[in-house]
C-alpha cells in the first residue's frame, strides 16, 4: 500500500488474543490505525483495562508506529441490553452496538473502516450468522484479517509479536456472557429487540465518551 493509497481504520481492541493480532496484521499491510477499546467496566475489572495499555505500548513497539488508543464507556449500555433484551441475545446486541460506536467514531475521526479480530466458529458471537446479524444494515467497510485463521495460527503471531503473554494475564470474565449465548441469530430479531433499545442515543453516548489515552 503505497502511502498516497493508506488508508485510516479503527480497530476494536480488547484484552483477548485475536483483536491485537487483526491490528497488527492491517497495520503491516500500510493501513494507520486507531485503537478503540469498549470499556466493560463495572462488569469486568480494571485489569483488562490495564491489559489494553500493555497490548496498546506492544503495538507501538512492534508496528514502530505512533498507535493511538482510545477508551469509551461501554458498561452502561451492555446493562441496559440486559435489562430489555432476552438475555441469549446479549453477545450479538454487544457486538453490534460496538460495531456501531466504531463506525461513529470513525466518522468522527476521518477513519474509512473498522478492524475486527473474528475468526469464524471460533465463539458464539463468531458463527456465520451471528456475524450477519451483528453486521447488517450497517453500510460501512468491516475488515475481518483473521477470519479464515485457527486458534493456533493466531496464537503463533501473537507470540511473535509478544502480544500473547499480555493477552493471557489474568482478568475478571465479563459478567453480561448468557449461559446459553444465540449461535443462529435472526437479523429480524436482533431488529426487534434493538427497537426495545435507544440504540441511536447508546451509539452517541459511546462515542461522545471516548478518551484518548
């Protein structure tokens, strides 16, 4: 990618193994990358939080590129997706809901897509048509480097680029994952439930929260 053709993407950062290896693979094809990491607190605790620092400074290092990493508030929207929404759906509506922040926040910053870390069947929220229903209508580029990819492929460029020891420190799981998570989601009825939602102000209030860091 020469430099007149690099483009601006958002990456969705977690503490987990596979959305720091998607940003790193998009940045090594040329693209500038933002970090974006949705804040789970209170339902995890303040070690993820410090685990996207560390995976965050890695990325800086590895990349030799001036990384931005960005935090915004995504607690309060995954409890009222709680209260309103049959609970096997919580993982698809979280998924879309930040989906839908990143593509604000892109917007906002001059970004021309998002990066996420999926890799197909690897999680509920990851079967085709989870990923379908976590994605539709939402009329902007999503970039998936990892999706054909194993666990084990992942893994490997993790601990070559030293992301991976960061990723497996310890942290509180998040408290919103149902029992029995959705694995077939219907886009009709992720629309009906997201209709119980202010799903418009939720997208606003996300976005208006991120902070650098």
């Amino acid at each position: 990618m020469s430099s007149s053709e690099r483009l601006s993407l958002v990456a969705l950062i977690s503490g987990g193994i596979d959305s720091p290896v998607a940003a790193y693979k998009m940045s090594l094809a040329g693209a500038d990358i933002v970090l974006l990491h949705m804040d789970n607190r209170p339902h995890t605790d303040d070690r993820c939080y410090d685990k996207v620092r560390k995976i965050a400074d890695r990325l800086r290092t590895v990349t030799n590129e001036d990384i931005k990493l960005y935090v915004a508030d995504h607690g309060k929207n995954q409890t009222l997706i709680r209260k309103r929404c049959d609970p096997s759906y919580q993982c698809v509506l979280c998924k879309r809901l930040m989906m839908n922040v990143a593509k604000e926040f892109a917007l906002r910053n001059g970004c021309s897509g998002i990066i996420m870390g999926d890799s197909l069947g690897q999680v509920a929220s990851q079967t085709l048509k989870n990923i379908r229903s976590e994605s539709y209508d939402l009329l902007f580029p999503v970039i998936r480097p990892l999706i054909g990819l194993d666990k084990l492929e992942i893994e490997a460029v993790a601990k070559e680029i030293g992301t991976y020891e960061l990723s497996i420190l310890p942290e509180s799981p998040c408290g919103m994952v149902p029992q029995r998570p959705i694995t077939e989601a219907e886009p009709s009825k992720v629309a009906s439930l997201q209709s119980q939602l202010d799903f418009d102000d939720m997208i606003k209030a996300a976005a208006d929260s991120a902070q650098i860091q």
